[in-house]
C-alpha cells in the first residue's frame, strides 16, 4: 500500500518551515471528504448570509483575516477559531503524521553568504532535503518496504527547487534505500487538494511557533496545542546555529579540494551527503 505525503512552505523574514502529512492513500481519501464538507459546511453559511465563497483554506489568510477570509466576506475572530478547531478536529480523527523542519534566515544569512538567492531557496532546499530524510526515517522504523508519494503545490515559488533536489537525492547510489522509498514528486492542485491545504497548515502553525522561539517565549500556540492534543505524531525540528556553520565549512572544505566532512561538529555531513542521520535535528 503507498503512502503519500503532502509538504508546503511557509515563512516570514526570520524562519523558513516546510511541513505536511504523512498517511497511508486510503486514510487521505476520508480525510478528503471531511476537510471538504467542512469547507462546504462554511460556504454554504456565507451564501446564506449573502457573502462569497472561499475557494479553499488558506492558513495565514484565515489566521489574519484577510483574503477571502476577510471581514467584509462574513469573517471574524469567532468563526476563524472555530474552523480552525474543527480542522484540527478533523487532523485529530484521521491521524496523519505531521512532520516540520525549519530554520532561522539570520543563521542562513550569517554563514552561508554567497549561495544562490540566499536565504529563501537555500532555506527551502535544505529543509526539503530533510523532510525527505525524515519521511525515510519514519518509513524505515515503522513501515519497511512502504513507499511514499511526495505532493507539492502546484506553480509554487519552490517548484523547480524541490524538483532538482528530488532528482539529486534520488541519485545518489550512496542512500539506495532514499531512492527505494520514493515513488516520485507529483504536483497538485492546492484549490482542489485538501491533504495540501493541510500541509499549509501545518508549515504555517510551526513557522508560527518557531517565530515565538525566536522571541524568547516558550508558550505554544493554541492551534499547535489542539493538534498536539490529539496525540497524532508530530515531529517539529529546527535547524540549530552549529547545523548552519558546518553547512559553511562544508563548502569551503568543497572548494578547498578537502574531505567534506573534515572539522564537522553537529553530524550535519551524515544528513547532507549519505542521509544516515537525523542527529542534527533537536
């Protein structure tokens, strides 16, 4: 049976997340059809009310009001809890594994100076590149020989970036078992796939959560503790400062014609080259 995971970005200027769901493709076909009725359940109350129709969730439009989800369409703060308490609701009762990593731009910034569009796109590459290693992970432990279907938005900014590290990983004959786990990268619709609204979701709840880290507090967002609370797995990883300097002395070790590896602290060397550890994440 495959399994399909379904990732999405979300960032400001400080952090970058990439995050989604991971389920078996008969759990995401239930899931579907909730998360719609749902979404349907709230457009029909909008024509009631003499209001447009959403086209589909958008979580930092709901978040903020804005949007097809602002005022003057029927919205207010009421009604955007209670459908984001329903959706996790609807998380809760279908159980999908969340799965997020992000990172700091400001760590970006500060060592890895001089790479292309620094920092969004190498932000989005790394963080992809190990959401990947993190679905084999899960994959590995809990579900051998299952393979995975990975989803992204369609004519998203990050496309062609997700698509030529795909292609990379897949590659590498160092990692047989990360080709083997893979189907493929497909592309979807998010107007028409609810799994991806979800993802949106998900990237948006962590890229929040990891903004209130960034500021010193410890206190966790309301939606991320209602998804917590319905004790589906979830696994929210951050990149750390010492991940980023390695990542620096990994290019320049590159360049100096030297081991790749050579004076690497974090086992950052494992995850970038041959995918055998997670140990960097927190």
């Amino acid at each position: 049976m495959e399994w399909r995971t379904y990732i999405d970005e979300s960032y400001n200027e400080h952090v970058f997340c990439v995050g989604g769901f991971l389920a078996p493709e008969p759990l995401w076909k239930s899931f579907a059809d909730q998360w719609g009725a749902r979404i349907q359940y709230e457009n029909e109350k909008s024509s009631i009310a003499g209001y447009p129709r959403i086209t589909r969730y958008h979580a930092s439009d709901c978040a903020n009001l804005k949007g097809e989800f602002r005022e003057s369409r029927g919205w207010d703060i009421d009604r955007q809890i209670k459908l984001t308490k329903r959706l996790c609701g609807i998380i809760g009762d279908e159980g999908p594994a969340g799965l997020v990593v992000g990172g700091r731009t400001a760590d970006m910034k500060a060592f890895l100076n001089g790479t292309p569009d620094c920092p969004k796109q190498s932000l989005y590459e790394i963080c992809f590149r190990m959401t990947m290693l993190l679905v084999v992970s899960v994959m590995r432990e809990r579900f051998p020989g299952t393979r995975v279907g990975l989803v992204i938005d369609r004519g998203r900014n990050f496309e062609s970036v997700a698509r030529q590290a795909f292609d990379s990983m897949s590659k590498d004959e160092t990692v047989p078992y990360l080709k083997e786990c893979f189907t493929g990268l497909d592309v979807e619709d998010s107007v028409l796939s609810a799994p991806l609204q979800a993802a949106d979701f998900m990237a948006y709840e962590a890229m929040r959560q990891l903004e209130l880290l960034r500021r010193g507090r410890e206190d966790m967002r309301k939606s991320l503790h209602a998804l917590i609370g319905t004790e589906i797995p979830l696994h929210i990883s951050q990149f750390t400062e010492q991940n980023f300097a390695d990542m620096r002395k990994m290019i320049d070790n590159n360049k100096a014609g030297m081991r790749i590896d050579e004076g690497i602290e974090s086992g950052i060397e494992m995850a970038v080259t041959s995918g055998h550890s997670l140990s960097l994440l927190p």
